[in-house]
C-alpha cells in the first residue's frame, strides 16, 4: 500500500487488489507511525508479509 502517515494521521493513497485488509483495519496498522517521522521528512517503508 501506498500510505501518507505521520503523527498527525493516516491517509491510504492506493494498495494492491491483493491485500485482504478493510481500509480501517490498514490504517490500524500503521496508526503508530512505524516510520517515526513527523512533519520533516517523507521516508519509504516497506511492509511485507513475514516469511
């Protein structure tokens, strides 16, 4: 998925078909702001199925 998401809130800007997930339940996941950022800076994660 495609997210913006700070410590000021969490938007889905586009995921594949293939995540099963509503669009709460995602933005649950990331409500914590695994990437640590707030205003200053957009970082990339990646976030994967766990082998």
């Amino acid at each position: 998925m495609i997210v913006d998401s700070n410590d000021f809130g969490q938007e889905i800007l586009g995921k594949s078909d293939e995540i099963a997930f509503t669009e709460q339940k995602l933005k649950a996941m990331i409500q914590d702001n695994p990437a640590g950022q707030g205003q200053q800076c957009t970082p990339f994660v990646l976030i994967r199925k766990k082998a």
